[in-house]
C-alpha cells in the first residue's frame, strides 16, 4: 500500500508540473481566457508604486500610429501618452487601450472607461520587475472583433503634468527606443508570438533615459509573449 500511494504522489506532482505552462500570479478573474497578451518590464531601480506606468495599445491595425509618450507641447492631454502620427498642433489621442500600474493598483481603461484589473499581474523587487497578463477580449470594445494584431509601448512617467501652467515642461519619462518612440508593431493576437529585449528581431533594444535620470521608470527590459491555449 505505500508503494501505492508514493506512486500516486509522484503521478500528482507530474501533472501540475505539466499543468504550469505559464507563471501564475495574482488573478483578477477564474478561468484563462484561450488568449492573453503578457508583457513584462524590468528597469534599473525598483518599481515605485507613487510613480506611473503604461502598457499602451493601439489597435488601428496600420502600424503607422502606435503609443508613444507625450513629451511637451501645446496639448498635454492625459499627461501621459497618444499615438503617434499626429501634428504639433493636434490634441492628444488617448491610446485606446492600457493597463496603468499607479498607486498599488492594476487598472485596464478601453478608450479612457476604467474596465477592470488585468487577467493576471505581478511585481517583483529581484529582480524589480512588473508584468501583467491581459485578456485580449478587454482590448476590443463592445460589440467588435478582436484586432488581428496591435500596436505596443511601453510608457513610464513620474508624474502626470496635465494643468495650463505646465505646458512646455518636460516630464521624466521612459519608454521604448533612444526617444521613446519606437513601439512594436504586428503583435498578432490570434497566433503565438514572443519578443523580448536582447533577442535578434530588431524590435527596439534602446530605452529612453529620464532627465533629470530616474532609475525607477527607466526601462532596462521588455518581454512580449500573446500566449494561445
């Protein structure tokens, strides 16, 4: 009968072994949706609950508009971010999907609407990353398909600087390329895909440098995986 039950014990640890293919964390929701979009971040202090961070999303499926930060200008908008493509003279274009990590707290906003925590998130101080998994169902709006691929960046900040008064003043920011402007483009979202900083795909490997410098939101690292069951 122990022979039985050693037997047994190895056969349970086996299958959940099999049965983590993907870091688990804090849930948001029960079951996994049959495909999520994770994204994972490293910089170089620690990651700083009273400062923002942006995994931004456009889905315009063009490639030529994607999420970059706002840097200065006549409209400061949500303080944070837009798509590019636009004139110096333009409003802000709020990305139409984000997940903000501000505060001790993961939010998802669908076209500027708070619409819930992510699927799955997580920090960790060694090394001081944060991640977070989301539904790619969230990304679309009511009533609409699911994008075929995305647009993605990456936007930390400070602080947000939204009032009359500040506008012309540069904020610390880090994001994705020397000016942090190079956002991925065609992340598929019905296909498995993986990238990450360091790999040979020629998707940005540079982060932009916060002035005055702030190693809590500058990026070090990306990783981007959309994860199919």
């Amino acid at each position: 009968m122990r022979a039985v039950y050693w037997l047994a014990g190895i056969v349970l640890v086996l299958t959940a072994v099999g049965c983590a293919r993907f870091p688990t964390g804090t849930e948001a929701s029960g079951a996994a949706p049959p495909v999520t979009l994770y994204s994972k971040i490293t910089v170089a202090g620690q990651i700083d609950p009273s400062a923002f961070y942006y995994l931004a999303v456009n889905t315009d499926q063009t490639n030529t508009n994607g999420p970059i930060p706002i840097v200065t200008g006549p409209q400061n908008g949500n303080g944070w971010g837009t798509l590019s493509g636009l004139g110096p003279n333009d409003p802000v274009v709020q990305p139409p999907f984000f997940v903000q990590y501000n505060g001790g707290s993961f939010q998802e906003y669908r076209n500027g609407v708070p619409i819930g925590a992510p699927f799955r998130y997580g920090i960790s101080d060694d090394p001081p990353q944060l991640w977070v998994e989301v539904d790619v169902r969230d990304i679309k709006g009511p009533g609409q398909e699911v994008p075929t691929y995305i647009q993605l960046n990456w936007i930390t900040r400070t602080q947000l600087v939204t009032s009359p008064q500040n506008i012309g003043y540069i904020n610390a920011y880090s994001a994705l390329g020397p000016a942090g402007n190079d956002f991925l483009t065609e992340i598929p979202l019905n296909s498995t895909w993986t990238h990450y900083s360091g790999d040979a795909s020629g998707y940005p490997q540079t982060f932009h440098v916060p002035s005055p410098a702030n190693p809590n939101i500058l990026l070090i690292a990306w990783r981007v995986e959309v994860r199919v069951r």
